[in-house]
C-alpha cells in the first residue's frame, strides 16, 4: 500500500494509515517488550504507522556503529540516550528517519526483526524515573481552584504570578499507559462537624498535564540558566496525574499534596520529542498578570509555548468513550524551560530521565477545563456519558483517556494515549491488619 506521508527524506517503507500518529514527521521514542515474550529485557523503539521499530536490533546488527550515541539503545530504557544531548538527538533522528526509508533494508536478513506490528508490542517506562515534579502553571486552572476554596478575589495567591509553583512528587506510582489504578483509600473528612475517617476515596478526578523528561544531567549547586533549559529537556508525553479529592482536601493544609496524589500518575509510553516539536512552537502567554514581570532568572529570551490540543475522555464498562474536556498545552502560563530553571536555581541537581508535569491545564471556558473537579465545579453539576449514566467523579471501572494531535500544513504528529481504567479500592489483607 502506498503511504500517506512524504518527508524530504524519503518515503517510509511501511504504510502510514490516514491519521496515525506515528508519521515520519514524529518519530518518538520509547521502550517495549514483545508480547509472546521472547526478549528477555525491555528495547528501545521508535514507531512508524502500525509498527514498533526495535532500535536495540537495529543496533545490535550494527546500523548506529561509529555514532556516539548508538550504543545506548542497546539497554533497556533510554536514560543514556536522553543523557546525550541535543546533539546526538538530532543525529539519531535523522539517521532513523532514513532508516526506515531505506528500501534496502526489506531485503536484510534480520528485517523481520526490526520492524514488529504495534499490536505484538507491548510497552514498557521509556525511562528510569528518579524523581518527579509537579508543578501548578496553568492559569485558568489555578484561577478556578483558587476561586472554588478561596473567593475570586484571592483566586491567585501572591507567590503564583513570581514563581512556578510546584510540589515534590512521587516517582515510584508513575506508571505507563495502559496500567489499571486501584482506586485509594485515604483519611477523609466529609463533615466538619465530625472526626475523619478512613475510607476509599468518593472524590477521584484526573488531570490533563504535559510532562517533560530531563536529558542532560545538571550537578547540585548549580542552576540551569533558562535560556539554556531547552538542552535539558529531551521531550513530552501526555501525563494523567490522579487525584483523590476529598483526600488530598483534608490533608492539604500547610505542606500541600501528599497521599492525595501520590498512589499513582500515568504517562503517556512514547516520548515525543522537541525536535518533533519544533513546527508547533507558538508564542507563550503574556506574563504581565498582576502587573508582575518575571525577575530575571525565569526570563527566557527564548519565551514560547507549543500549540497542542489535547482531548480527554471518560469511557464507562461496557460503553464508548465521551469527551470530557479539550484543552492546549499553550494554555500554560509558566513554560517547561522556566520550570527548569526555577526548578534548580537553588541548585537543586537533575538526572536523566527526571520528570516534571506541568500541572492542570485549563482554558477558559467549561469545555475546556483539564479536571472534573472544574468541569462539574466541585460536584455542583455533573457529565452525562453516551450510556445515558452521569459523572461528578470518576466511577470504578472508567477508563481515563487522553490523547493528543498536532497538525500544521503537511506535518501532523499525535502522542498516542494515555490511558488507565479504574479498579475498586482494596479491602486490607489480614497481614495489613495485624500490623
């Protein structure tokens, strides 16, 4: 069949259906296991239409010798590679986009092993996450939730319009697309009147966020400067970050997020990169709010956002998928290289393959609002779903999907999804009581 996609490289030797994310254009990044189970480790990849691209085999058959970069794709996530450098990124996305317009490979001996179906593949964390951030930089959002607690007056607290505000999350519950979530038990207090209680979480809502993993390492003690910030930054995925709501409200107070957060985060399996990025830069939002202007460490020569418009949608047991909410990443207020930067200007040192999520993202208007907690404002209103049901919250067995499409003439690049269905919360096991 002949492909939809054309690029100044060559045409793929696989079809890319109408629609696919995975066009000549993207070429993402990301790790997989094959499903019948013969590989004993997780491979690096990329994806082309409907085909994973073992970029291990690729290596190991010697197509990235005399590289400095090919090696790292003989290993089992891609830490190494993000460690490269922007450099090297470049390099090995070049040289794969001619690889897989290379009609001399359908005759190698092992191309049956480069090229396996999606749908034999099963994907793994693209990376060893040591740590990971979230950050609160949506403006919309902060403004609703501010409204909800606090009043529209004192929507914005002073810190917001200086600062990305953020929290110290939780690495070890971020999970690949794809994982179910228990639903969480936690301490709640439904009536003020009364003491707390402990009991499974009545409140559960997800949050629409764009992540973004760290390349190059930083050393502690020293800042990344924020015109430098995009050499750290290897790429994005979609980031679902759940929320237990009546949880993380009971809890909150002085520190912020805790145990209402940090059960479990879902990210989307192929990193897309910044170099894929590049045609969907757009300008970033004024930062002017409250007549504050940035002090200078966060001001960016640089300063843009990136048009991607993201969907999310609650798919019922047995039902289809509604759409909840359309939002765009250029939503944000604070950028991912500002994050950064304010991230280590104490001099707080990154690793490869560090996670930071940028928070809700909110539009300005109802249909566009990345939680239920706005979209149905508090539980006040509520979403009808196609099975004629309704949805204040999220129900035990929905399944959360989000996705993401960017198209700008002939270039069109999708995330994929990011997705993870809810299961009922767990009864303790006797060991648990005993203890």
């Amino acid at each position: 069949m002949a492909t939809t996609e054309t690029t100044t490289v060559g045409t793929p030797i696989v079809d890319v259906p109408e629609g696919c994310h995975w066009t000549i254009h993207n070429i993402p990044f990301g790790c997989f296991v094959r499903i019948n189970g013969m590989q004993d480790n997780p491979h690096c990849a990329t994806a082309i239409g409907t085909f994973c691209v073992d970029l291990t085999e690729l290596a190991n058959n010697g197509f990235f010798d005399g590289t400095s970069w090919g090696d790292c794709f003989k290993e089992s996530t891609l830490n190494s590679f993000m460690a490269q450098g922007r450099d090297s990124w470049r390099a090995a996305r070049q040289k794969i986009q001619e690889l897989v317009c290379d009609n001399e490979l359908t005759s190698h001996a092992n191309y049956s092993s480069f090229f396996v179906p999606l749908k034999d593949c099963q994907n793994t964390m693209p990376a060893t996450i040591g740590d990971y951030t979230d950050f609160y930089s949506s403006i919309y959002h902060a403004t609703n939730v501010g409204t909800m607690f606090r009043g529209k007056e004192n929507a914005l607290k002073e810190n917001w319009v200086h600062l990305p505000v953020g929290y110290h999350g939780r690495a070890s519950s971020v999970v690949v697309s794809g994982t179910d979530i228990v639903r969480p038990t936690g301490q709640i207090r439904n009536n003020p009147e009364q003491n707390p209680v402990d009991e499974a979480c009545g409140k559960l809502d997800f949050e629409v966020e764009m992540g973004f993993l760290v390349g190059p390492p930083s050393k502690m003690g020293k800042r990344i400067p924020v015109a430098e910030a995009h050499n750290h930054i290897f790429g994005l995925v979609l980031m679902n970050d759940w929320s237990a709501r009546d949880v993380q409200k009971w809890e909150y107070v002085p520190l912020g997020p805790f145990n209402g957060k940090n059960f479990a985060t879902t990210i989307s399996p192929w990193v897309i990169t910044m170099e894929a990025l590049e045609p969907f830069k757009c300008a970033a939002m004024e930062q002017n709010c409250k007549n504050v202007t940035p002090l200078p460490y966060l001001q960016d020569p640089n300063l843009c956002s990136y048009d991607i418009p993201i969907t999310v949608g609650i798919e019922p047991q047995g039902s289809e998928c509604q759409i909840v909410g359309a939002t765009n990443a250029n939503n944000l207020y604070w950028t991912f290289t500002q994050q950064l930067a304010h991230h280590t200007s104490t001099g707080c040192p990154f690793n490869s393959g560090d996670l930071c999520g940028s928070g809700t993202i909110s539009g300005q208007t109802t249909d566009s609002y990345g939680s239920m907690l706005e979209i149905n404002w508090k539980g006040t209103r509520s979403s009808k779903m196609k099975d004629g049901t309704e949805r204040k919250f999220i129900h035990d067995f929905d399944n959360v999907i989000m996705t993401a499409e960017c198209q700008k003439d002939d270039i069109f690049i999708g995330f994929g999804e990011c997705s993870g269905k809810i299961l009922p919360a767990s009864p303790y096991e006797e060991s648990e009581m005993e203890n």
